[in-house]
C-alpha cells in the first residue's frame, strides 16, 4: 500500500526558484534584487540590469520581462 502523504510530497518542487533583476555584477557572481525588495549574492554570469532565474544561490538563466498585474478576485 502507498502513501499518499509521500506521494503528495514527490510532486512538490525540491528548490526553490526566484526570479530578480541583476543589480551589480563581480568577476564570479551578481546581485540580485527580488520583486519582493530582498537581495541575493549569487554565482554566475549576467549583466547589469537583466532578469534572471535564480536557484541554489546560482544563476539558473534568463527570464522574461514582464509586466506585473495584480487583480482582485
């Protein structure tokens, strides 16, 4: 017999992924500003002011730029 508890768990996401917009950048890594107002220092390569995925405290890639819309349901 399963357990759907651990079931539920394995379809969850193990790490975290943020998306922000790079602020400075280093010879071995960047700042990374999060909509939210946090900061990250994280390895990898991007310019200054691009958006990028960032997972485990490293640059995972580019990510979209897009407008932000909040509505009331």
């Amino acid at each position: 017999m399963s357990n759907i508890y651990r079931e539920f768990l394995a379809l969850l996401p193990k790490r975290a992924r943020y998306v922000g917009t790079v602020i400075a950048s280093t010879p071995t890594g960047a700042t990374v500003q999060l909509p939210s107002g946090g900061v990250l220092h994280v390895l990898g390569e991007a310019t200054v002011g691009q958006r990028v995925f960032v997972r485990d405290g490293a640059i995972e890639g580019p990510a979209p730029t897009l407008v932000y819309v909040e509505a009331e349901v």
